[in-house]
C-alpha cells in the first residue's frame, strides 16, 4: 500500500497541473459516473493529502476523496496534439483532464464524492500527518505515551500518526534501536521527539524523491563494493524485507514476524528486546 510520502507527491503534482482551472471529470467505467457528472467543468481549487488519503477539492462543499489502497494508482500523462487524452482502457474509475495533462486513476479502495464537513470529520479521525505544516508530535506523544500496545502496533494505526506504513514503520525503529515491541508507555519523550524529527526528514526526502531512502552514507552496501536494493520500493534501506539478510550495520541476519497480519522486520542485536 503506498505510504504517505506517495499521497503528497500527488496532491503537489495535482496541485501543478489541474488546481485552479476547470477541470473536466468523467468516469468511464461507470462506479463514479453521477458524482463526475456533478464536477465535470468546475474549478479544482486544490489538491492536498492528509496521510494515506488523497483530496481534490471543487470549492468549499465538493470534495473527491481518494484513497488508493493495495491495488490503486493514479497515472498522468501530456494531453496528445489537439488536447485530447488517449481513448480509456480498462477498469478506469475517475478521469481528470485539465489544460495540459490528464489523469487516469484505477483500482481504489475509495473514490468519493463528500462535502466539505465529511472530509473534516473524515480528517478528524487521522492521526497527525509529518509531512503536513499543522503536524502536532504532541498530540501523537500524548496517544503513545498513554498506550500499552507495542511501538509496531502504534505506529501503523493511522488514528495515531498517519501515512506511516510497514516501510517507514520498520526502517524508524531501526534507526532509533527500539524493539518493536517495546509499549508505547515504556518509551520516553526525548527519543520520541528525536523519533518524530527523524520521521518528518525521512518522509520529506521520500516527497522529494519518490521512493523511500533510509540508509545512512556509511551504511550503503553500495560503498562496500556490494549490489544496492532491487525491488519495486526502489530506495536503501536497513531492514525492510531483508529477512535473513546481514545488518547492514551489525552482520546479524535481520528477522521477520508476522505483526497484526502485516510483516514485521527488525535486527535483534540493534533492536535488543527490552
């Protein structure tokens, strides 16, 4: 499922291309027909994410929300001389077309249209976002320190801190030497903060550039003569589905479990239990 990092990059790029000009909305499978019929023309006044939820807003009370779950995505491309997009193919649930891009969204696990107080009871329910301005660490501190559920539970519940998913989630813990399931009571607020901190700089650079990266220089196997990470999330990272693995920092084969249904990885030696 993509992290909060991938749900920002769209919202600024949305925002570049379509944001501020009419917009023409159509749905060519059909499950979002009526709603696209309501917003074909009108002006998108913004675009924005919170967590793993993407908004496209069509003034105060006309709001499209996105989210793309497992199997979602969203892909843009140039309009073609003459400025019309390309015939649709396959399962498309929402088409944007603007000035001079287009947007062809598949698969999402919601793609709705609600009004200005749902989406802000819908934001109201999300924990605090890192990658967003008015981002409070206090608030997320107060719900984990309060807690008893492990670190690895609390910070993929997107009623705590949200768009943090299983990669942020692992490669955090990794960073900061915390066992996963070290409660949230037993953890203290200096390396919260420092934790927070790291989070907002490590989910920025994934804005920036588009894939997860949480390698320190003097880690990279690449500096060592060895091969860098190949798999579709594309960046360096310490532990993430690197089961059995050597640490990139201590040798020791990195481990895996099975955590609330998600898969879990952290190195024993630099995450000791507590």
């Amino acid at each position: 499922m993509p992290e909060g990092h991938t749900l920002h990059r769209l919202a600024r790029l949305h925002q570049k291309l379509f944001a501020r000009r009419p917009v023409a909305v159509s749905s060519p499978q059909g499950r979002f027909a009526d709603s696209a019929a309501l917003l074909d023309g009108a002006v998108m006044t913004r675009a924005e994410a919170h967590g793993k939820h993407l908004f496209h807003r069509f003034g105060p009370d006309r709001v499209v929300h996105v989210h793309l779950g497992l199997y979602g995505t969203f892909v843009e491309a140039e309009l073609e001389p003459g400025g019309m997009p390309p015939e649709p193919r396959g399962q498309l649930r929402m088409r944007l077309v603007g000035e001079t891009h287009y947007a062809d969204l598949r698969g999402p696990t919601a793609c709705e249209l609600i009004t200005g107080a749902e989406a802000r009871a819908l934001r109201a329910r999300l924990g605090e976002d890192p990658l967003r301005r008015d981002a409070d660490p206090d608030k997320v501190w107060a719900r984990i320190s309060r807690s008893r559920s492990p670190l690895a539970t609390l910070l993929m519940d997107q009623a705590v801190v949200s768009g943090v998913g299983n990669v942020y989630r692992a490669e955090l813990l990794f960073r900061h030497g915390l066992d996963p399931q070290l409660p949230g009571t037993h953890l203290d607020r200096e390396t919260w903060d420092a934790m927070w901190t790291d989070l907002v700089a490590l989910m920025r650079d994934g804005v920036r550039k588009g894939r997860i990266d949480t390698v320190a220089r003097e880690h990279d196997p690449r500096r060592r003569g060895e091969p860098g990470r190949k798999d579709r999330h594309g960046g360096e990272v310490y532990v993430y589905r690197r089961t059995g693995m050597g640490c990139l920092v201590c040798g020791t084969p990195v481990l895996t479990a099975t955590h609330q249904a998600r898969n879990l990885f952290w190195c024993p030696t630099c995450q000791p239990a507590a």
